[in-house]
C-alpha cells in the first residue's frame, strides 16, 4: 500500500563511516528526487533521475552518490559522513499529471531518513 | 532560480478559528504545490495547484499564478492540523523549490 518508502527511518553512525539510505516507489512514476531538510526546516533539492538518468545535481558534495539500478528504486550512498550531513533526507517520485501540460509532475514524499552523525 | 517566501513564519491558533497561508514567489512557476508537515516530520500533500482554487474538506487553496502568490486557507482548525505547512514551486521541468514554511501551532 505505501506509495514511497524509505529505509532505514533512522540512522545513527560516526563520522568518517560510509551509509546508504533506500528509497524505493510504487506508483509507476519515472521519475525520483532526494531532497534534503536541514535542522531549521529548510528543503532543499539534491538529486533528479529520470528513466535511471541523472537529471538534476544540486552543487552537492562529491561525497555523495545517487544510483538508480531501475526506475522503482533511488539509492542515496555517503561517503565519509560529516557532522554537517546530519539532516532528514527525503526520496521522492512524480510522474506527468495525466491531461496537463509537459511539465506539471506533483511530486509525493517519502516518510524521511533521519541521519544522525556523531 | 524562483525566490518562494511563505508568510506568516508563526502562527497559533486556537481550535475553531480560521487561518490563511500565503506564498508569495518570485517568477512563473509551471506548478505549485501545498504540503503539510505533521509533527511526525511526514510530509502530506494537500494540492497540486498550478492556478485557480481547490478545496478538499476544510482546506481550500488559491493560486493566482499572473500576480504569483497563492493562498491556504485552514478553516474550523484542529489541534491535528499543527505542524509545518510548505508551498514549493516548480522551477524548470522537474526541480521544487520551497519556501521556508509556516510553523501553525493550534491550541485546544
């Protein structure tokens, strides 16, 4: 029944140590996002695939990683997390909104990953 | 890129009353969307609202897209609508931008 589901929900670890957030879709959407929202509230965009293609790069740090091995699912990888990395990271799927224009893709969250790094 | 303010950055209510939401955002957007962040930090859409006005329930939305802004409009509030409420704008073919949310406190 869950349209977008993440895991894990929590994720505590040191830093220096490499993590992988999963993201996976059910609704058919071609579409996948990560986005991140820092300790103030604040939304940001990191990353877009489309079809399995990078579409969107956000000035993020090399660090990390997209990969997207079908178009159900987004992985986010770190490496070598920071203290700074310490977000909720937020997967998130659209699809073209049946009878509108090119552009018009309604994105749908994920419950969220809360990356705590020590 | 689109600049997207929401304003008020507070709010508190108490149960019953009305409130009005507003984002304000710099250029064209070709989308517009409400969503609202429980106290779970779940984020749940409420519309997808290019232009005109919606309602579902006691919640209704307005996007006057010409005069880029658009309203939320929370009527006969509940404690269970507290939470973060964000509007984001599409900028370019799939990017969101958001504004930085009005935090609603409502009170029984």
């Amino acid at each position: 029944d869950t349209a977008v589901s993440q895991t894990p929900k929590y994720l505590v670890t040191q830093m220096g140590n490499d993590k992988s957030i999963k993201c996976e879709q059910n609704l058919g959407h071609d579409t996948m996002y990560w986005y991140k929202q820092d300790s103030k509230k604040f939304l940001k965009i990191m990353f877009s695939y489309n079809n399995k293609e990078l579409i969107i790069n956000e000035t993020v740090p090399n660090r990390f990683s997209p990969k997207s091995p079908d178009k159900a699912h987004l992985n986010l990888h770190i490496n070598s997390l920071e203290l700074g990395d310490s977000a909720v990271y937020f997967c998130a799927s659209s699809h073209p909104t049946a009878g509108g224009p090119l552009f018009s893709y309604e994105q749908y969250f994920g419950p969220g990953t809360r990356l705590t790094v020590t | 890129g689109i600049q997207v303010e929401q304003s008020p950055p507070d709010l508190i209510l108490q149960e019953g009353a009305n409130s009005t939401l507003r984002c304000n955002f710099s250029d064209s957007v070709n989308n517009l969307q409400w969503f609202h962040q429980n106290p779970w930090g779940q984020l749940i859409n409420l519309f997808y609202i290019p232009s005109g006005t919606k309602q579902n329930g006691r919640l209704s939305a307005t996007t006057v897209a010409t005069e880029r802004y658009s309203l939320l409009y929370i009527s006969s509030s509940q404690t269970t609508d507290s939470g973060v409420y964000f509007c984001a704008g599409k900028e370019g073919a799939q990017k969101l931008v958001f504004g930085q949310g009005t935090r609603l406190t409502i009170n029984p």
